[in-house]
C-alpha cells in the first residue's frame, strides 16, 4: 500500500508533489487491475448481449463462486469442494422463498426479503460446513467436502418436497427493483459487475486484516498458531463463513442470470470444474478466480466451434478440459497467475512488480 | 500422522480378543447398550413379528428386505472401498478416480462377458484392465509426485474428468445391465420367517441367489485381505509402509514396487466391483461419481485407511441407503449424511479409524 509520508515541516508544494507521486505509483502497481475494471465498465458500449451476460456475466458469477474457494484453499489452506453446493444452497433458497414457476413450493416473498433469508440460509450451511470439515486437515478436507457436496446434489435430485427432484425450477428471473428491471442485459451486467468488484475488494481486505493474517498463519502452521494462543478452529469456522457469504450472493445471482436452477446446477461436476477454475486460474491471488473463471467460459463456449474447425469431435470438451487441467496442475501448480508473475519477473528482471 | 491397520492385529487372534476385552471393560455401558441392540436387532429379523408389530413398523417383509439389500449392498460398498482405503493407507493418496476405474471395471466385464459368454472369467478381465490403469497412473505420474498430497489429488481429479468423458465416447450414455450367468439366477429360499398365514403356516423369505454369492464371495476376500496383511511378508511390508514408508525404504525394501503391487490390486478390486454393481444394479454415465462417494462415505465412516473399518463403513452405509430408500424415500440420502456427520462429530478419524 501506498504510504503517505507527511512531516508537517514540509512545505504545501513537496507534499503534493510526494502525494502526486505516492498515487502514480499506486497507479502503476495496479495498473493491471484498473485498466481490466475500465475495459469492465465500457463493456456493454462494444459487447453483444450474448457476449456481455452468457460470457462476462457468467465468467464473472463462476469467478465469484471460485473466489469463495481461492479465499479458503489460498489463505486457509483448506481447499473445499462444497462452495459450489453453497452457491446451490442459496439459489434454492431464493426460489423456494421467492419467485418461480412452481405456486406450490416457492413462496413468492419479494426480493428484499427472499434474497437475505437465502444468503442466511447458505451462510449456516457453509458454517456447518466449516464446523464439520476444519476438525481435519488436507486431504480429508477434500473427500468430506466432496461428501457434503454430493449428498446434497443427490438430496436435490431425489426430494420433490422442497427441491422439485431433477427437474428443479424454471422462470426464475431477476427482480424488479429501484424502477430498474434486473433481468436486462445491461443492468443484470453491471449488478453483477458490482458484486463481483466488491466480493473481490472484500477479500482483498480481509486478507489484509488481522482475522486475514491470522488466518493464512492457520494455513502455515497451525501448530504454531494454536501455541501462540490462537484459536485454529474458530479461524476456520470464521473462513468458511465468509467463504459462504460469498459463493451465496454468486449462487443468487446464478439463478437470476440462468433463470433456473436444478440438481444439475450443484452437481459433483459443477463442484470440481469450480475447483478446476480455481487452480487453473491460481490460487495465490484473488483476481485468479476471475482468470480461471473467463478462461473455463470462452472454453465451453467456443471449444465445441474450435474442436470441430480442427477436425475434432466437439463433444469431446470435457477432455479438453480435464487435459488443460492436468498440464496445469503438472506444471504450473499456482496457475495462469503464477505463469503470469514468472513471465514478468524473467522479462522485467528482478525487482519488478507482476501488476498484481 | 494417521496410521491404518491395526498393528496390535499383527499379533493374532489372541491378542486381538484381549483388546476387545478391554474396549468392553472401558466402555461397559456402551458395550451394554450395543449387545442388546444387536440381540434386539437379530430377534427382528429370526422371529415373525408379532401382531401390532407391523402397524408401528410396517411390513416385515420389508424390514428384511432392506436388511439384507442392504447388507449385499454393503458387500459390493466394500469391494470398492476396500481397495480405495488401501491406497489411501499406503501412500496418502486420495485416489478420486477410483470411480472411474469401477466403472471402467464394468464396462470391460460387460465387453469380456459379451465376447466369451463367461460371466466369471469377465471378473479375471476386469480385474486385469483396471490393475493395467492403476499400474500406469501410479508408475507414470504418481511416483513423480510423491509426497504431495494435494497435487496428487488435483491430478486423479483431472484423470476422472478425461476418464469419464473417453467412457461416454466409447459406450455411450445409455445403461448397461450385466446378465447374471444361468446358475446364479433366481431366488433360494432362506430360513427366515417373513409372516405366518392364518392356517398355521409359515412364509419364508426367498432372496436371489446372486446377491447372496456376491456377498459371500465379498466378505472372503475381505478375510483374505485381513490374512495378508497380517500373515504374509508383503502384508508385514505394507504394514510397516503404513506407519512409516520413508523408514521401510531406507530399510532397503523396494517401496516403489509395493506401491505399484498395491495399487494394481486396490484399482483391480474397484473392476471387479464394476462387474458386481453392472449385474446388481446397471453401470451408465455418472455411475463413476456416485461409487467415488460411496467409496468417501464409506472411509469417512468406517476409518481412512483401516481394512476393518472400510467393511463397517460399507455394511452401514449400505443399510442406510437401503432403509433410507425403504422408509423416508424423499431423504435417503440425508440418513447416510447423517450418519456420517455424527461420526465426524464423535470420532473425526472415522469408527476404526486411528490417529
């Protein structure tokens, strides 16, 4: 961060002159991000409709629902494979508290009311999660993880009561609120745009905070945290809490921008190609999840053309996928970002800063 | 760390019936508690039900039906998480393609049987093309990995992915059902009362033939497992391998080649299985993720990397699911997780599991 350096004896011209230089340099460090957040902002001036919520939009919940992983697995250490059931949580939950094609399950509350009871809902779930998974470490976090998220994709599938079975629900728009119909393009664009800038600014913050710091020691070395009198545990919990609180609002604005929702939708495949997104994009820093997210959509949305273009049968997309992810994995295990920060450290020499 | 097999095992039956002593001795209440459910439970299943009986709890019939679907089930739940809790005890990998060599197990046991019209011999053939797989995840990418846990994770991960998908290419989406071979088919009468009819007379419960065969064949090699690990030398070595593999090598023994042995064996047992579950059930698309989470349920619950505890885990799950499915269709599935949060919530190391 950029730290102003203010003597009072300093006359008024210097100062300026530091705190002119103090944000050039700020500028220049996060040059990257500022010019990605701009070229965001005037996407909907060249972008299609398509491209701007089937692309940009999806990209931009997936890379939300990713962030809540990246936050645990990056900063905690603990890579859970339920975030995406807790995005399914929370989509359900707006459905069965608010609007859909189904008067006999949904409730129809508005909005205002569905959306935060939705987000409490998954938030616990998440917790639970949390609770139950943090007892153990590494890869058992993983298989119980992976356990949670199949039960309950296997409990969608199966329940007709409260989950409408396999054929989930339909007609889920987004609401109309504040004169402004959400589910156009352009302001479904940028409500997600939005989440996506704050859950992203969020984490940021919290990584920095002493919760933060605390927490990636957790990661570290719990043995040496628990010794120096912090509570493991209780970190872990309070990840994986907030963790939820962000895949929640991606799950929501999943359902408003897919305008369904189904057991597919949290399935096991959902889960580990949300995992895929994540390491692909790396795990060392928040803005990988959005890598990996766009990178995963422009995949499945213009791999199926490419496959057959090179005379490939395009149904074959998931090897595609699972291929790029094992080179990945095998090569570069923290991702584009860490293909990325190598890149720039070879072409500007030591010293330099990624952007990043 | 967690070790696996119980090394106090090692000593044989003796020793293992003091230790059982002694858990009755430190839990008398417990172990009260566990007798008389157990005595309750088997009272169930010999006698007929008494009048008023089946008002509370419905139809015996039903009753053993789920109990016994659910106990063959446990077999074939055991026959896969057998071999996953053993790679998992020897060398700490997650092995999430373990799905996917079930399923490939079946595939080419439906193939082998189609070919030969051998039902039997198309286990050998399972067997040996999901043993080839494993050999070649654990010799070509495994070995270079060692040690790192989580990567090794992400890599079975990505195989599942590409395994899966190269499957629905090949066979297409649409189920597959095995044929059961002509001696195995039909149902055998069995001892148990079901109902006695007004006349005095007694219904007894018929159950298909096959499913019992599975079941036994499944627990005798599970006692074949338990013997070679405990009285043979390569059981000693994996043993050993368990608790410490780092000091086994430096003791000169050749660690990759067990790893190797292990995991041809653990992948071969999953094939196997494969052809069991094709003739039980059916094996289709996304068969792979549901015996993955049989397999995750079943170590959860019966003890990461303990043989014993993966045939607990699998006779538990498998009932549950069988009375989940019986009694409260629209939660099956919540009983098995249920169960398994209870025993993460008493013993996170799972029932047999250690420390």
């Amino acid at each position: 961060m950029a730290v102003m350096q203010t003597t009072g004896l300093a006359p008024l011209g210097t100062q300026d002159l530091q705190r002119v230089g103090a944000l050039s340099r700020w500028v220049s460090r996060h040059a990257l991000i500022l010019i990605l957040g701009a070229l965001m902002l005037i996407m909907p001036v060249v972008a299609s409709d398509f491209i701007l919520v089937q692309v940009f939009g999806w990209a931009m919940i997936l890379g939300i629902i990713a962030l809540s992983l990246m936050f645990l697995a990056g900063y905690g250490g603990m890579v859970s494979l339920a975030q995406m059931t807790v995005a399914g949580v929370s989509g359900y939950m707006i459905t069965v508290f608010g609007v859909s094609s189904l008067p006999a399950i949904s409730l129809f509350w508005p909005w205002w009311l569905a959306a935060p009871i939705a987000i409490a809902i998954a938030v616990a779930f998440g917790t639970l999660t949390g609770v139950l998974s943090s007892r153990t470490e590494g890869i058992y976090t993983i298989m119980i993880t992976l356990a949670i998220a199949a039960a309950f994709f296997y409990l969608t599938l199966q329940n007709w009561p409260i989950f409408n079975g396999f054929a989930g629900f339909t007609t889920i728009p987004a609401p109309i609120a504040f004169g402004i119909n959400w589910k156009h393009p352009v302001p479904l664009y940028y409500l997600i745009l939005f989440f996506a800038a704050l859950s992203y600014l969020a984490v940021v913050y919290v990584s920095r905070t002493p919760f933060g710091l605390a927490l990636q020691g957790v990661r570290d070395n719990p043995r040496r945290m628990e010794a120096i009198g912090y509570n493991v545990i209780a970190h872990r919990v309070a990840a994986y809490a907030f963790a939820a609180l962000i895949a929640s609002i991606g799950g929501i604005l999943m359902v408003w921008l897919n305008n369904q929702i189904s057991p597919g939708s949290n399935g096991i495949e959902a889960s580990i190609d949300l995992l895929i997104i994540a390491v692909v994009g790396g795990l060392g820093h928040p803005i990988g999840a959005f890598v990996g997210a766009i990178i995963y959509v422009l995949l499945r949305t213009f791999a199926l053309d490419a496959l057959v273009a090179v005379g490939l049968d395009g149904r074959r997309f998931q090897t595609l996928i699972g291929l790029g992810f094992l080179i990945i994995v095998l090569f570069s295990p923290d991702g584009v970002i860490g293909l990325w920060r190598r890149w720039v450290a070879r072409a500007g020499g030591p010293g330099e800063r990624s952007g990043f | 760390m967690a070790t696996a097999f119980d090394t106090e095992e090692a000593a044989g039956g003796a020793r293992r019936g003091d230790a059982f002593g002694r858990w009755i001795g430190h839990h008398p209440i417990a172990s009260l508690i566990i007798a008389i459910v157990l005595i309750f439970f088997v009272w169930l299943v010999l006698a007929p039900w008494p009048a008023g009986f089946e008002d509370v709890f419905g139809k015996k019939r039903l009753f053993i039906n789920a109990v016994f679907n659910g106990v063959t089930l446990g077999g074939l739940y055991f026959l896969v998480a057998s071999g996953f809790t053993l790679i998992f005890g020897l060398m700490r990998n997650v092995n999430l393609a373990h799905g996917s060599l079930y399923l490939f197990g079946g595939y080419m046991g439906y193939e082998a049987g189609e070919w030969t019209g051998s039902w039997l011999f198309s286990f050998v053939i399972a067997f040996i093309c999901a043993a080839i797989v494993g050999i070649a995840m654990q010799f070509f990418i495994f070995r270079r990995m060692e040690g790192q846990d989580l990567r090794q994770t992400l890599v079975t991960l990505g195989l599942s992915i590409i395994f899966s998908d190269l499957m629905v290419w090949i066979w297409g989406g649409n189920a597959i059902q095995i044929d059961t071979p002509d001696y195995l088919l039909g149902p055998v009468p069995t001892p148990i009362v079901l109902a006695v009819k007004s006349n005095g007379e007694a219904v007894f419960l018929q159950y298909p033939l096959v499913r019992l065969v599975i079941f036994v064949a499944s627990v005798a090699i599970g006692v074949g497992m338990w013997l070679a690990l405990n009285r043979t030398r390569a059981g000693v070595m994996i043993r050993a391998g368990v608790d410490d593999r780092d000091m086994l090598s430096v003791l000169g023994y050749r660690v990759q080649l067990l790893f190797v042995l292990v995991f041809a064996f653990g992948a071969g047992l999953a094939g196997m299985a494969g052809i069991v579950g094709g003739t039980f059930q059916s094996i289709s698309l996304g068969e792979d993720s549901h015996f993955l989470l049989v397999s995750l349920q079943v170590v959860i619950v019966g003890g990461m990397g303990s043989i014993p505890g993966a045939a607990l885990g699998a006779i538990i799950i498998g009932c549950a699911e069988q009375f989940g499915q019986t009694y409260f269709q629209n939660y099956a599935t919540v009983l098995t997780f249920v169960i398994m949060v209870i025993v993460l919530a008493i013993r996170p190391q799972g029932l047999l599991g250690r420390r």
